[in-house]
C-alpha cells in the first residue's frame, strides 16, 4: 500500500495547510488504516488478547519497582520483551530498549512507558482484585503502561504490521519524583537514539477521554533546616529547627495559585530528630513545586524561596540562639522543563482523528511526564493513556479497571495513532 | 567504730528535729566519715585514680549504646564490675547490678547510673581531646557517671570501706527518651530488689554546683497524622496532613509557660511522606513535654491536645476532603512521673553537708532523671552530678571538662553522702 504518513513534524517542516483542510487529511489517513487487513488482524488479537493484558498487568504490578531501583523490573520486562520476538538491550541509565524494524532505517518513533513507581522498598504490591476493579500501589502508574505497550507489540506482530519508521519501545527508568525523568533525559541527550528521534509516544495516561500534550514544568527542592539542637528540658528556650520548618510548610499553604495554568505545590516528605528528648538539630523537607506556565512556576518558586528565610529569621527573633542560629540550606533536586507540542503536529492531529474514529473526542492537558523532555526539545510528543478508567494514583489505594470494551477503544486508538505516526505500509 | 548514721528515712518516720538541728547534725556525721582512716585512704585513691576514671570515660562512651540497644555496653561494664571484685548480673530489663555487701542485709543504698545514650545507631562517638576537655556525643550523659562509678568502688576497696547497708551499684536501661525509664522502673517494681531499697543516687548531672532533688514530670505523644494522600500534581487542592502537622508546631511553639515552676516542650522527631511528587498519605511529629509541677504540666498537655484537633480542622476546612480527610492518632510514648523528694531527708541533709565540708554550696534542680521513679514512690532518691563541668548534652558537640581538682572534689562529695547515708563501720 502507498505510504500513508510521514514521521516527523518535529524534523520537517510542518506545511502551512489550514486547520480544517489538515484534520480531514489525518481523518482520512487513519481511516485508510484501520481497513487495512492488518490493523483488522491486529486489532482482533487485542480483543483476544484482553486477559493476557490483565496478567501482564498483575505480572508486573508485583515486582516491586521503587525510585532508583528498577532492576528487576527492567530485566523482567526486556524478558517479556525477548519473548515478543525483540532483541532488548538495558543502556547505561537502566531503560529497557527494544527496535521492531522498519522499512526504512531513518528516526525512529518511541513508544515508552516507565519502569518506575513512587512507592518505597518493602511496599506490599500484591494486586487485589474486585470485579473489574485491580487494586495495588503502583497497578496502574505505569505498570499498565507496560503492560499495554506489549499488548500492542502482540497485536502488531499478529497483524504482521510493518512500518515505515523503526519502532523503538523503550521501558524508562526515574520519570518519578527524585528520579527527574533521568530515564528519558539518557535517551534523548547519551544514549544510542540521540539524535534520531522523530516522535515519541509515552503511554502514561489514567483516563481515556484525556491526553497530554504539554509539559508541566516542575522545581524541586529538599530544605535542610539546621540549628545547634540541645535537651528538650535543659535547653529549652533556644531555637528549633522544626518551628522553622513549620512556618515555612504552613506559610507555603497559604499561597493562592492560579487553577489556569495549572500552578500547584506540595510539601511531600519530611524527616529530622535523633530523640524525643532532644531540640533537633536537623529537619528537612521535600517541596514539589508545577506549573503549565514557566512564568506561573517562576513566581512560585520565587514566593517559596522567600518564605524560607522568613520562616528562618522568625525563629531566629523568637528564641534563644545563644548556642547557635537556624540556617536553611535550600538544594535543588528536580528540574523538569516546561514544553508543548504543538498543536498541528502531526502527532496530534492522528491522535485527534483516531479518537474521532472511534466515535470519541479527547481533552488536551498539561502535565509532568517523560514527554516533558522531547517537548522541551521541541520534537513532538505525547503522553496518551495506559488504562480507560483509574484512580488515586501515587496512593496506596491506587486502583484501575481493566473493563473490556473501553480498554479496548483505547488500545484502538493507541495502535491507529502510532502507526499513522510511524507510516503504515 | 559508732554506727555514723542510720539508712533509709524513707523506711522509718522522720524525727521532728529543727532544722538547724538536723543540719548541725549532717556536718558532724559528714566530719566524722571524712576524719575516718578508710575515709582518707578512699579519697587519696581518687586522686591516684584520676587518669584511670579519664581512661574510663573514654572506653565507654567510645562503646555505642543507643536506646534499646545497651547490651554491648552493658557486657562491657558488668566486665568492669567483675574486674572490681564484684559479681554482676544483667536483670531481664538489661540493668546490670552489682551488690557491694554491708554488714547488716536490710534494705540496700542504690548507686546508679544510666547505660544508654540519645544517639542513633551509626553515630560517631570517636572521643576528641582539647586539653582538658572530652567531646564526643554521649560523652557526658551518662558515659561519665558509670565511670564515676567505677571510680567510686576503686576508692572503696582501696579504702576497705565497710558499710552497713549493702550498696548496689547499678547501671540502667532506658533512662533517654522513648525509654521512659523502663530500667529504673523494672528495678523498682519487678526486679529483685524491688521493696527492699531505702535510698537511691544517680549520677546523672553535669554542673558541680547543682542536684537534683525534683522530678519532673513528663509527657510525650506520637502524633500519627493521616490523610488520604495522592499526586502531587494531578491531586493538588486536596488536604494535605504535612499541613496539619506543621500548624500544630507552629501553634504549640506560641504557647508560654512558665519558667518557674520550669515547664518546658519540644517537638523532637518528624518523618513521613513516600515521595517528592506525591501529597503524603501520613506523617508523624514526637513531641515532649515537661514541668516541675504536675499542675503545669497537665494545663500544658490540655493545651497541646486542644492545638491538635483545631489544626487537623483548619487543614479540613482549607482544602478538599473529597477522597478523604485529614485525621490525626495521638499515641502517649512517655508519662514520667514527678516527684520530690523531703528537703529534710538524710540524703539531701547529707549532700548538703558534704558540700559544705568541701567549702561549697549545692543548688537543687527538678530535672526528669532515673530518681524521678523512686521519689514518685517516696523513697529518697537523688540524682548528684557525674562530672564538674560539662555543656551541649544531648548534642553532637557534647563536651565534659576532666580538670582534676573540682572533679576530685565532686568525687569525694558523692563519696561522703553515699557513706553517710549507707552508714560507714
């Protein structure tokens, strides 16, 4: 069949086409391949494939994978992968990379999703399952973006679909929190694909009516209070580290932010003290700080870096620093650009038209994923959903539903989408 | 030689004797012990022993002992002990205890120090020194009162000192902190010599100048705090309990107490949270509080318990408690009793003395010690000083200053109160 797309509005220039003309263009190319015999094959073996998706899911949920400790997964994964006829290979940084050829051997497009989750060693991730309803920390982000990721391999290879652009699947590694996209950041800037990207799909998403097409920008910083600490009963009267810390959790609480563009905070983790019957001598804490806006970010991050040394200077005036004053030390410890893809690529417009072609329309948002990075680089990128339906990820409650006939839609769309951006033969 | 003095006013009733009486009563007992050829002999060994008690000092305090974990150091000083001609055992709670026989078996004199430091396991306690001065955490508190201890018995068997009550030296568990003076408290409700004790001193203090005939009473909590966490991002404007712990701080550090009677708190210890990028589902605060008076101490407690429930409404009130509201757990980990112990009784009656016959004067304290369990039962008890001078307990830059001249002179002060309470033969 003649070439139905081609790769890469981020290395081409995009053709100054009007709006409309260009939507009915990426209309008719998805349309011309889901009647294709092979995409009907391979979208057959996703609906036969459905509970092997489920198990794949469980399968993965349960090997634990915290912040910078992916291994297990990584090796677990590229054997899943091996097995799908893949030759895997783990780079330097720990991703898990696997090329499925093309007919041609220029950039490729990425299809990723990421090995890691937020939750610590020695959590229970044993999947609970209640009707449609899977329950575990860490079931649905990004476990099942895996998951999904070699549902789609299984209905392309059982389609015998061949693309024009390579396919590289890649299992990332540190797209959470401390982590700071560290996965995708080797990718584009070490690792062997540096340079030959042309499109990058990252399949993170909770919800099918959703899709991200711009980057959250995101500062980062662990403030550790320090002070000279003494006995609770005898030393009492003297600074404390903690008061300061406090003032500054509760002064960041009372920051009013914009709801557009989404600007958010949160004061996540926190530790210090040595005994109960000791003024510490040192307390720290971890704020996360985002914006859709790099100005609204910016104004943030300037109204926190404020608030420390106030909250520092207020203790300071408040007690006795005789032994000793309170100092901040303020480190950065995430840095996430800002980005966007834009509007016309190529990249939305075939996601657009694949919503469309299953009777849907999806909603564009702004978040902090491993899209971040290309869209910073302004190569075109998108992170579409792993799973119709969940919630309460990043909690110990986290859930998902693994419905047939959403999922499905999904997984529809996820295929018609990639190969319209890859080029079908 | 005449029986000096009798043990235990806490066993028999107090005799209705003036109080310049009484007072001219203790210095003569005081002269007497000090005019003693065992007495002399005993002094004059702590003057040759004093390089031994530095050396002691820094064998100890260079063995860890963190809470809940003395038995390293507890083996080593009951080795100590044995080295001394006694014969030691380590009761079910961990205290090690060594009886030095009297010639009558009644009810024993307590010569106790405590075992256990407030550093964390993987603290360095390396002893440095500048001149006459030690520094290490934990090298005072209460590293030093076990040697002085040592110092102590050396002095008596050198000395061949008789008394009448039989002595036992003992070294306890959990005097710091979340031990809550679990070893004295097995001594005097479990242990063998339960109900059979007239008289307890601590060596537990660090300023020549001053005891401790007060206990103060203690209460602390663990305050659990519980929300129902999620992403930072995709969940900002949910509650958050990292803010409801931080106003909890910042209003328990506006409350006044009073400096006398002394009434002090501390929030201690913090930790919690999973991850930068996620609103934590629990954090938690120990906190410690403290007074002289029991009075204070409860309008103290009340007001920290009112503070708790007002800022986990604050925090459910601010934000959104859709998918679940902030709680918080208050779990007491620390009730020390207070207690005081007769300004009339033979123990104080003959510190005092023996202060004076060294050309001092001694200013009593309430502090929360070891003797805090024995004064709230009515047996006299008081906490004497390990060291002359010494500053930053419970800090990492604890230091003890080992000058021998007002170092002896402590030494031989605790020396002729233990006799005289005792009674020398």
């Amino acid at each position: 069949m003649k070439r139905l797309s081609r790769l890469a509005a981020g290395l081409l220039l995009i053709a100054a086409v009007p709006a409309a003309a260009a939507a009915a263009d990426a209309d008719a190319t998805i349309r011309q391949i889901v009647a294709e015999p092979s995409y009907r094959a391979a979208s057959a073996a996703l609906d036969s494939g459905h509970d092997q998706w489920v198990n794949d899911i469980v399968a993965i949920t349960q090997i634990a994978s915290p912040p910078f400790k992916e291994q297990t997964r990584a090796k677990a994964f590229a054997e899943m992968l091996r097995k799908r006829g893949l030759d895997p290979t783990i780079d330097e940084e720990g991703n898990v990379l696997a090329l499925r050829k093309g007919t041609e051997s220029g950039p490729v497009a990425v299809v990723s999703a990421h090995m890691d989750t937020v939750f610590p060693e020695g959590t229970d991730v044993t999947v609970k399952r209640d009707g449609n309803r899977l329950h575990a920390p860490g079931v649905g982000d990004d476990s099942t973006g895996l998951a999904t990721m070699l549902a789609l391999i299984d209905a392309m290879n059982t389609g015998k679909v061949q693309t024009r652009s390579p396919i590289l699947f890649v299992g990332t590694v540190g797209e959470e929190g401390l982590g700071d996209l560290r996965g995708v950041r080797y990718l584009f800037t070490k690792g062997a694909y540096n340079g030959k990207i042309g499109a990058f799909f990252s399949l993170d998403g909770g919800d099918l009516a959703s899709m991200t097409t711009g980057g959250t920008g995101s500062k980062r910083y662990k403030v550790t209070f320090k002070g000279p600490g003494g006995h609770s009963y005898g030393a009492f009267g003297i600074v404390n580290p903690m008061a300061a810390l406090a003032q500054t959790v509760t002064d960041l609480y009372r920051i009013k932010v914009p709801a557009d563009p989404k600007t958010t905070y949160s004061a996540s983790v926190v530790g210090g003290g040595t005994s109960v019957n000791a003024i510490p001598a040192e307390v720290w804490l971890e704020v996360d700080m985002r914006s859709a806006s790099a100005d609204e970010l910016a104004k943030l991050e300037k109204q926190f870096l404020a608030i420390v040394p106030k909250a520092v200077a207020a203790e300071n005036a408040a007690r006795s620093t005789a032994p000793g004053k309170i100092s901040a030390e303020l480190k950065p410890i995430g840095d996430r650009p800002a980005g966007r893809t834009d509007p016309d690529a190529d990249i939305i417009r075939f996601a657009d038209a694949a919503y469309r072609a299953e009777g849907l329309s999806v909603k564009k948002n702004t978040s902090s994923t491993d899209s971040n990075i290309p869209m910073s680089l302004g190569i075109p990128a998108v992170t579409m959903s792993r799973i119709a339906e969940s919630g309460r990820a990043h909690a110990p409650d986290e859930w998902i539903d693994v419905s047939k006939a959403p999922n499905l839609k999904l997984k529809r769309i996820l295929l018609s989408t990639i190969l319209a951006t890859a080029g079908l033969e």
